[in-house]
C-alpha cells in the first residue's frame, strides 16, 4: 500500500502499483469530481466519463491477458485517452470547465498514451 492513498480495505492488486493505472485513476476521479458537468446519458460529460472507464477497465484487463490480446487491449485503452482527451476539450470550449482544469487531465491523459505507446514497443 502506498501512504498517499487512504486504506480502502482491500490489498493492492498487482496492476495497481504502476504508475499507467495510478495516473489514469487519478484522471478518472478529477473528472468525476467537476462540479457543472451533465453526466446524463448522450453528453459530452457522459462520453467523457465512458470513454475514461473503459480506458482504466481496459489497460487493468490487458495488463493480465496474454499474447496479441494485451496489445489489443491496451492500444484501445489508448484510443479511449484520446477520446476522453477530446471531450475534456470540448467541456473547455463550451466553458463547462476551466482551461486549467482541462489542460490538467488532459496533461495526465497525454502521459498515460505515451507509456501504454511504450509498453506496446516490442522488446
């Protein structure tokens, strides 16, 4: 366990301790936590936090499939940063959210499709 993180319980699972699943966590619960995003089904807010979830849910599940499946897995977890990344930039536009706010998560989003890109080089 890591002392920044509150104990939650339950053990830290093996794909918890990398730094790709902490950053992309910590983008997920930054956007969640905006205050004047619509989250109802068929916004931007609702395809911001799809696009998110299934970007945690697919690197998490990657990280424990074997073969061309990881890399599968992984590389649409990448396209899912790139689509949240998108719409973080539209909340922008539409001043939902501060440009500072979005340059943020958009910063960490930027970071996590830079390691899944290396963890994706073969060896």
């Amino acid at each position: 366990m890591h002392p920044e993180r509150a104990p939650s319980g339950d053990s830290e699972l093996p794909h918890e301790g990398l730094d790709v699943y902490r950053v992309l966590d910590e983008a997920y619960k930054t956007v969640v936590a905006w205050q004047g995003v619509s989250w109802s089904r068929g916004t931007t807010g609702d395809q911001l936090k799809r696009a998110l979830s299934g970007a945690l849910l697919r690197y998490t599940e990657g990280y424990y499939a074997e073969g061309g499946n990881k890399a599968a897995l992984w590389k649409s977890s990448r396209a899912s940063c790139g689509e949240a990344a998108a719409a973080i930039r539209l909340l922008a536009l539409d001043r939902v959210v501060s440009g500072s706010e979005a340059m943020a998560v958009r910063g960490l989003l930027a970071r996590t499709m830079s390691m899944i890109a290396r963890l994706l080089r073969p060896r």
